[in-house]
C-alpha cells in the first residue's frame, strides 16, 4: 500500500519548521487526520509555515514548541502532544541540527549536537511511546554520516578533537544505533521501528555544513514518506529506499550495550519525570 493510498489518524513530527521536516510535513496534511508539528520556534515566528502546510491539505494541524537543547522543555513537550494526541499512529523523529563550528554545551552539560539529534529524541519517545496505536511505526531520520564515525565512550560529547562534522557524524551514529535498540526492546508488541537515510538535500542543515548542494527537500521527504509505509522488518536501517547493513559500529555488542546504558544514565530521570507528570 502507498503512502497516497494509507490514511493515518494522528502523525507527530519533529523537526517540522524547516528543510526536510517542513517538506513532509506537506506531504502528510492530505493522508494524515490530525498533524502534531514540532520545532524550536515559538508558534508566532512560523506562522506563515503552518499556514502554509494547512492550506496544502485537510489534517488538522497542531504546534508545539519544543527546544532540544533542554531535556525539560522535551518533556513538557511530550505532555503537551500527549494532551493533543492521545493516540499516535505514526512518529517521526526528524529534528536535528548540524554540527556548530565551534563546541557547544547545552544547560543539561551534553554537547549540542548529540542532545538535539540523539538524546532529546530518544527522550521525546520514550515518553510518547505509551500513546502509540496499534501497528504503529517510529521513523528516525539518521543518516550515511553515521559510517565516518566511530564511538568513543571515554569522550562521547567531543570534549577533544571537536570537529562539527565529527559531531554530526557521530550523534547520527548514536541515532541509528539506538533505533535498532528501540526495536529490539518493542520486539514483544506491534510497534514497527525504521531508520533511514534521507539523501543528500539542499537543507538550512546542510547548507550549514556544506554549502548549497543536494536535491530539493522534497527528495528527502519522499524517502521519510516510504520509511513510514515501507513492508521492512523493525529495527530496520533505509538508504536510497532499500534495507542495508548500517556500520559495523552499530552492530557492535559492545556498543550497543555501552550505548544503551549510556541513554538511562543520562535520560533516566527525565523519562521518570516526564512519566509521573
């Protein structure tokens, strides 16, 4: 069944203001009933961006503001698209930033990119997933960065050898790898969990990092769009629309498990917060 083809009641979206985001976002406002849109602004400065995704289709199109550079602004976040939808079909976990020219840290005490790209959407899930619907599926947008990259446990937040491409390499790592940890630990429902690797597009993100190359955001939205119909095996990892072995690192056992105690030191006492809320 094609995306054209599926309906969805409810579908939330991170990183839904600008680039690949704003494209799907579009391309959701016609099968999608009830749209939950998440960015960093606040709703005033992207008024005319939702205005502009209204008028693209029929869903009923919500905004909540969410900072990733704050773990406690991701989980009243979650509170409020849980008040807005109590049922969630599909996820999609597009936000994400480059990597900053220089070292940043956020108020939490992570480094900037690895909290926006990683850690903030592993919370932001984890606090959702009681919502989801029957069937549901979790899409997280990674990326073929994550192959440049390699974990360094001893240093995950870059305090030396910052680079911002090694930063965005290495927190789309930590993404994909902890996508196929989610489907490992939802193996025992219905929820079906895919990463995938958009493509190369001509983004604010890109841009940031690269310059004005790649294909219209549009590419990318198509590809997110397949991720969340596509007949794949959860735990899954998409490029150019096709199942392929991510990195060696994110199969490693080691990392895997490092990687995952790693989310529960650090997200553990957001998620319980955020739970008893």
């Amino acid at each position: 069944m094609s995306e054209d083809e599926r309906r969805f009641s409810t579908v939330v979206l991170t990183g839904a203001t600008s680039g690949i985001g704003e494209a799907t976002a579009h391309r959701l406002s016609s099968p999608a009933d009830r749209l939950v849109l998440l960015g960093p602004e606040p709703e005033p400065e992207v008024a005319a961006v939702l205005r502009g995704i209204r008028n693209t289709g029929s869903a009923d199109v919500r905004y909540v503001p969410a900072d990733f550079t704050s773990l406690a602004d991701v989980v009243g976040a979650a509170q409020a698209v849980r008040a807005l939808a109590p049922r969630i079909d599909v996820l999609i976990n597009d936000a994400g930033v480059p990597g900053a020219p220089e070292r940043s840290v956020t108020t939490d005490g992570f480094e900037r990119t690895l909290q926006v790209n990683a850690l903030a959407p592993a919370l932001l899930t984890r606090l959702l997933v009681p919502a989801l619907g029957p069937h549901a599926r979790i899409v997280n947008v990674g990326s073929s960065a994550h192959h440049i990259e390699r974990f360094d446990f001893a240093d995950i937040d870059l305090a030396q050898g910052y680079t911002p491409v090694a930063a965005y390499g290495r927190a789309k790592l930590a993404m994909v790898t902890w996508s196929s940890l989610l489907a490992e630990e939802e193996a025992g429902t219905d929820v079906t969990v895919v990463a995938l690797c958009p493509g190369l597009n001509d983004t604010p993100l890109s841009a940031a990092m690269m310059g004005r190359i790649g294909g219209p955001p549009s590419v990318g939205a198509a590809r997110v769009l397949h991720a969340i119909t596509a007949d794949v095996p959860s735990g899954s990892y998409l490029e150019n629309d096709r199942v392929v072995a991510p990195s060696a690192e994110v199969r490693d056992p080691e990392n895997r498990e490092r990687l995952a105690r790693l989310y529960w030191t650090r997200l553990a006492p957001f998620a319980r917060s955020g739970a008893r809320a």
